[in-house]
C-alpha cells in the first residue's frame, strides 16, 4: 500500500513530552500519505501516562510509534557525556541510532521542540550521496556574531557551514563504515564542547560531509528579513524563543494552532502562565552566560581547533625534519660511493 517506509527518531525526557506531542500531530497531518513512518522515541525516563499521550496525539493511520529506553546500553557512556543547564543525556541519543539499529541504511532524526508545515518525505528521500548526514545552516550561529566567532575559533568550521543538530538526515550507512560513533567516543573523552554539546560534536565529525537543506526547513522561530514566510516548512522553538515560555513568539499562534489539538494543550498553556519573571529573567542570564562562554572558548589556547591545528603543525614539521634528513642520509651516502669510486679508479691509473 506504501511507497516505503521512513524511520523518524526523537530523544526525549519527561519535559519534553507535551512538546513532542505537537511535533507529532504537525508532522504526521502534514506527512505524504504516501509512506508509512515508524517512529521511535528514544528515551530514559518516559512515564506511561506521557506516552499515552504522545501516542494520542496523532491518530494517522499510516504511522506506529515505538518507545525505546535506552538507560540500560548507554549506562557506560553516561558519566561521559557532558551537560549543561538544559540540555539532557537524550540529546546524545542520536549518535548512537547507525549502531543501535542496523537494519537502516538512512533515518530522519527530529527535536521535539518542531512545527513541521510541509511534508517530511521530501527531506528523506533527499539522495545524500557520500556525504555523512543532510541538515541545515544554524541560523542563530549567522545572525549572533559571539557563536558566529566561536564555531570558527574553536570548533574549525565555517559559520556558513555549521549546521543545526535538531533536523537531520542520517547516513546510518556511512555512519557505520566510516565508524563514527567510535571517532565520536573517542573526541567525547578528549575534549569537552560546552557551547551547543552534541550538536558541535556533529559538526566536527561530519565537517565538509553533509548535505545542506534550505533554511525553510529549520526556521528559527524569530524574525529574519532576509528569509520569505513563504519558504516556511519547519519551524524550530529554541533558546529563547518558546511560545510555552513567552508570548509573542514568532510562528506563536502556529503554534498553537497545532498544541491545543493534543491531550497536552493543557499542560502546555499551563506551563506559559506559570512561567515565573524569574524564570524569564534566568534565561536572560543562561543566554549571557553562553555568549560569555562562547568568547573564552573561542579564544582558549587549549580549545579543539587550537589543539588539532598545533598537531598538525608539529606532525609537518615532524615530516619535513624526517625528510630532511633521510634526504641528507641518501645524498651524503651517494657523494661517499662517489668519492670512493674515484680513488679507486685513481689507484688503477697508478
């Protein structure tokens, strides 16, 4: 009856629920009735009336969603995963989707934080080529200079280049071939990215490997003059632009439009009117305190892209000095048999 079948991947944790519910009912009232999306929460700490919930939030036939706790497999990955004010050990999830489910070739990875307006299928069956995963250009990198220097200055990548981490197709093929997770690991223990977590994992482990998406299809929910409404097909709620949080979100009454079709409506106006001036007011600092933590990493001396650029540097010279001397070894070696052949026949002369 289907032209296929799409595996869509969340990672959430117990706040993130009702949001998910709303990202749940857009994306499948909006989906080519085409496919048939599996869908799979992963997850740690899900209680059963918030999945009974999620489960109701969408009541499309051409969808199942499975909710997978993954606490037990990345129990020895957990104290390694570094986090920060929001963010969740969940947020890690997507790197390991290619190991934990090899039967895919390529999967949709979404946020929960999502109003998705236009069909989903089109970002899948985008053909990736060679390249590692398909997303977008991080919008807020940009537009706010401070995360704009701190991408360039630490991490190594272009802020052109840098992508968001919430909408993502995953070359789960590539993934395992070219051992990503293990090279993922590996980075994790070595060094600490603090600014956007696993986010800018991705970004150094798929530099100059990914497919870009136009920026309709990850819109951050605040006001662009360059970018027409009209290209509008994904709109992403973050940092400080949550309709649950404020009023007068841009794509606000979008929003909502979708939320109160949910069994989480109520809970979600409820945490809006409840949401204190001080919890406003320690946003205002967390996003101070990011752009201040952005400017020191950028100009840290031991930071990733300072550290890789010295070893490079070192193993080149390391290189040419090698050369060097074998090049002086083999020229000092042939002047010897030189010199020696020229005494010898000078003795045959006498």
């Amino acid at each position: 009856m289907y032209k296929g079948e799409i595996p869509v991947f969340f990672a959430v944790d117990y706040k993130y629920a009702p949001m998910l519910g709303v990202t749940l009912k857009s994306m499948l009232q909006n989906a080519s009735k085409d496919y048939f999306y599996k869908i799979y929460v992963l997850t740690t700490n899900l209680a059963d009336d918030l999945k009974e919930k999620v489960l109701n939030s969408s009541d499309a036939q051409n969808a199942s969603i499975e909710f997978i706790s993954l606490k037990e497999k990345l129990d020895c990955y957990s104290n390694m995963f570094h986090l920060r004010d929001y963010y969740s050990q969940e947020t890690y999830f997507r790197l390991f989707i290619a190991s934990l489910y090899p039967e895919y070739d390529k999967v949709l990875y979404l946020d929960s934080d999502l109003l998705i307006l236009d069909d989903i299928s089109k970002m899948f069956n985008v053909d990736l080529g060679d390249n590692l995963l398909g997303a977008t250009v991080e919008e807020t990198v940009l537009t706010i200079n401070e995360f704009g220097e701190y991408v360039e200055k630490a991490l190594g990548v272009k802020r052109e280049n840098y992508f968001n981490a919430g909408i993502i197709v995953i070359n789960t093929k590539k993934y395992r071939e070219e051992k990503i997770q293990e090279k993922f690991v590996n980075l994790l223990n070595r060094f600490p990215f603090r600014i956007a977590q696993d986010q800018d994992y991705l970004n150094v482990l798929c530099k100059d490997r990914v497919h870009y998406f136009d920026l309709g299809w990850n819109k951050t929910s605040f006001e662009n003059p360059a970018f027409h409404n009209e290209d509008l097909k994904i709109v992403h709620y973050k940092m400080m632009w949550r309709p649950w949080k404020y009023d007068g979100i841009t794509y606000g009454d979008m929003y909502w439009d979708y939320a109160n079709k949910t069994p989480f409506a109520q809970t979600l106006h409820q945490m809006k009117d409840t949401y204190s001036e001080e919890e406003k007011a320690k946003d205002k600092v967390l996003i101070g305190g990011m752009m201040k933590m952005c400017v020191q990493e950028a100009n840290d001396f031991h930071n990733y892209w300072n550290t890789i650029r010295r070893e490079r540097n070192g193993a080149a010279l390391r290189e040419f000095f090698v050369t060097a001397k074998n090049s002086t070894i083999a020229l000092l070696k042939k002047t010897a048999s030189s010199s020696i052949k020229s005494v010898k026949s000078l003795l045959r002369m006498a």
